[in-house]
C-alpha cells in the first residue's frame, strides 16, 4: 500500500530506520505510569533529544529539525512501524506545545519548549472537566486576576498522563460574566505549586494512565496566559485541530493491524462472509492511507484542513474498531487467550488495541462531535436544535 515519497523524503527515510534499528529499546519497556517504566521511558526520550529526533518538524532554533509535514510523516511512519514507545511528552509536542509555537510568545517559547523537548518537563492538557467533555465550552475552573497572578479554583478530569506530568495546558475561565465561549483564556502553567492535589485514576488493567487533577487557591502567573487574556476559545481552536488532524503514524498502525487481521483470517480458515468483510475493510484502509496522504499536502502546502480532520478523526476511528471487532470475531473463544499481559497487569497486543480502538471515539472529540463538525460546517446542515 506504499507511495513513493520524493528522493529527499526518502533518504530522510533510510537515515531514521538505520538510526533507529540501532538504538531503539529492546524489549518492551513498561508503561510511563511506573516508575521502571518511566525511567525506560525518559531513557529513551533522552537518546531520541540527543540525536535530534525529539520534535522532527518543530523549528531547528528550538532543537527541532525544521522539516515538512512529509519528513515527519516519514519519521512517525517508521517509528509506528516498529511499534516503539508512546512518546512521553505527545500531548506537548503534537498539539499543546505546538500550539505555544503559533500563538505563544517569544518569551513563553524559549521558557517553554526546551524543557518539552529533552523532557525535563512533562506537560498533560486540562480541557475536561466533569460538566465540560463534548460541551468544552462549559468549563467551571475559574481564574480570579489579583495583580499580576491568576488564582486557580476547580477540576479536570481524565488527564492523561497527569500522575506523571509537571506541567498542564489548561481551559479556565477568566470572564465568568462573558458569553460561554468568551471569558475563557488559555494558560500554561507548572503543576508543582501549593493547592494542586494530583489523584491517579486506577484503571481496570491496574495502572494509572489517567489523573484527576483538583485546584485549589492555585497561583500562577499572569504570563501563563497564551494569546489574549480572554481569547482562550480561539487558541483552544488550534490545539483541538493539531490533535485531530495529525496523522502522525496512524495509517501506519491502520495498516500493519489490517495485515495483522489478513493473517488470522487465513489462519482460522474464515468462511466467505468473514473473508469479504475483511476485503472490505481492505479496500478502506487503502482510501484512507490516501486521504491521509492527501490532507497531509493539504496542509503542507499551506490550506486549511478544517472539517477534513474531522473526516479523517472519524474514519480512523471508525475502521480502526471495524478491523478489531472482525478480528475477535475471526479468533472466537480464543480471542480471550490472545491478551497477553506485561509485568505491570497492562494489556498488550491485539487486545490493548481493541480497546485503544473504543477510546479512540472518545477522546480528542467523540464520533458523534465529529459528524456534526462535518455535518454542520462541512455540509451547511442546520445546527442541532435542543429540546
Ligand atoms: C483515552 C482518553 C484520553 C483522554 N485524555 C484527555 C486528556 O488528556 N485531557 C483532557 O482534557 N481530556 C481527555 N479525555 C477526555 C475526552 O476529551 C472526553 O472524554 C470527550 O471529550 C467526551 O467528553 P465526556 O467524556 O464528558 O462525554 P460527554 O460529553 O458527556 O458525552 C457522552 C456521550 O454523548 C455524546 N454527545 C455529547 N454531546 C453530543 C452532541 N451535541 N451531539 C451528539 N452526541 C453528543 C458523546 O458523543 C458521548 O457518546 C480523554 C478521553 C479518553 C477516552
């Protein structure tokens, strides 16, 4: 299902996969959660950051490599592929802070973006809150000014990677007066201040890959604040599309769990109806990889990918669970012997990506925001009514 890549792409291509079949971590390394794991883990970053493969396609002034869009598709195509270590700091480095990088300071981006890239900060996003998830318009925790700090009061919830994070990206409200989307701003901050109490949330597999995160008369400066005091929503807008948008190596996973499928498939002698669906699933896949490709050179050439990446978000999710649904269905009751488990009680393969499959619909934007996203600015349907 390969395209070819320009000449240019391509040696780019070659250097990462000799760089990393050298130096990638044999083994597994456990989750970032532990804290073996999250040695292993800064470990790894630490070898990634020396070499200058931390943030490929961020400017080289902030130790970044200055690429296009193509040469970090090319880096996180081969860094999916051999299935090496979530990056620690993805939430910085995909969306919160690139999104310093658009509407950030010069000030605030030499503060900010080397601890991100060599990891000695670790940032999580506080968008929800109990009362604001789909309707993140709706958040509570307020920001009282009192000269030249903001006084932090209220919770976040589902922070991934909060129990390990030193610094948050947050949505807080400022302006409780202001309409619902005025009167929020959006701050950077470091969590390790009096009045920040950090709960892990204990999942069912027995790690904590979620926070809840409470506040309490937290103080932070007023240069927390990125873009306009107020003007948060606007700058939220540039994050929430960075997380969507970004391929960053999905199509990759796409289609090594396809291939993953084709193979059971043949092993378990499916039937004819098993076999079309997998056909099926074959045939999207191969568009998807394609509109991939597409809405990547939409952007890189400058356009907006707008209500694209939410097309893009929604097929992703959409074939992604198709694939591991037939797949448990293909194993029968051996699907329940094909979880295996690592040292920390974490799910691994087949089975962590069923269920990475399911919360794929949730985060960064539900499915059922994504079709009316799509349905709504990308069709000109009318909005929907509540009752
Ligand atoms: C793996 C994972 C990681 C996450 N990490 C983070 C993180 O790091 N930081 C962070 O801030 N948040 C994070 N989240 C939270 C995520 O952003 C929210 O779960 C998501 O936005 C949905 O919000 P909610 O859970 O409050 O559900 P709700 O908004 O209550 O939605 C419940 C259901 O109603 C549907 N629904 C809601 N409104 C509408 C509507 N208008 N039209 C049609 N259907 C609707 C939804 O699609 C959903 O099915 C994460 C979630 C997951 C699953």
């Amino acid at each position: 299902m390969d395209l070819e890549f320009d000449a240019r792409s391509e040696r780019f291509r070659q250097e990462v996969s000799s760089w990393l079949d050298e130096n990638a971590p044999r083994g597994r390394v456990s989750p970032p959660a532990t804290a073996d794991g999250l040695r292993q883990h800064l470990a790894w970053e630490r070898r990634l950051f020396e070499a200058g493969y931390s943030a490929p396609g961020w400017p080289r002034r902030f130790g970044g490599l200055g690429l296009d869009l193509w040469g970090e598709t090319v880096f996180d195509e081969e860094y999916v592929r051999r299935r090496l270590p979530e990056r620690l700091n993805k939430m910085a480095l995909i969306h919160g802070a690139r999104t310093v990088l658009v509407h950030g300071t010069e000030e605030q981006q030499q503060d900010w973006l080397p601890g991100v890239l060599d990891c000695s900060d670790i940032w999580c996003q506080g968008f929800s809150e109990p009362d604001a998830g789909s309707d993140l318009a709706g958040v509570r925790t307020t920001g009282r000014l009192d000269g030249n700090e903001i006084v932090l009061n209220g919770q976040k919830t589902w922070t991934s990677n909060g129990a390990i994070a030193t610094h948050m990206y947050a949505l807080v409200r400022t302006d409780p007066e202001a309409p619902k989307h005025r009167g929020i701003s959006f701050l950077v901050f470091d969590l390790r201040r009096p009045g920040v109490e950090i709960r892990p949330m204990r999942q069912l597999h027995g790690h904590s890959g979620f926070a809840e995160v409470f506040f309490t008369d937290v103080r932070v400066p007023l240069t927390s604040v990125v873009g306009e005091l107020n003007d948060g929503w606007r700058v939220a807008q540039t994050a929430l599309r960075l997380e969507r948008g970004s391929a960053r190596g999905s199509h990759t996973r796409l289609v090594a769990a396809l291939d993953a499928l084709t193979k059971a498939v043949d092993a378990a002698g499916a039937d004819r109806g098993l076999r079309e669906r997998a056909g099926s699933l074959r045939a999207w896949v191969f568009a998807y990889v394609r509109a991939t490709y597409a809405l990547i050179d939409t952007v890189d050439r400058g356009g907006d990918d707008g209500v694209v990446a939410s097309v893009n978000k929604l097929c992703l999710s959409e074939i992604q669970t198709a694939i591991h649904e037939l797949w448990l269905e293909v194993l029968g009751e051996e699907a329940e012997l094909a979880g295996e488990f690592g040292p920390y009680g974490e799910l691994l393969g087949m089975r962590r990506d069923y269920w990475h499959s399911r919360a794929q619909e949730i985060f960064a934007g539900s499915s059922e925001i994504q079709r009316n996203i799509i349905a709504e600015r990308g069709l000109g349907l009318p909005r929907e009514v509540s009752r």
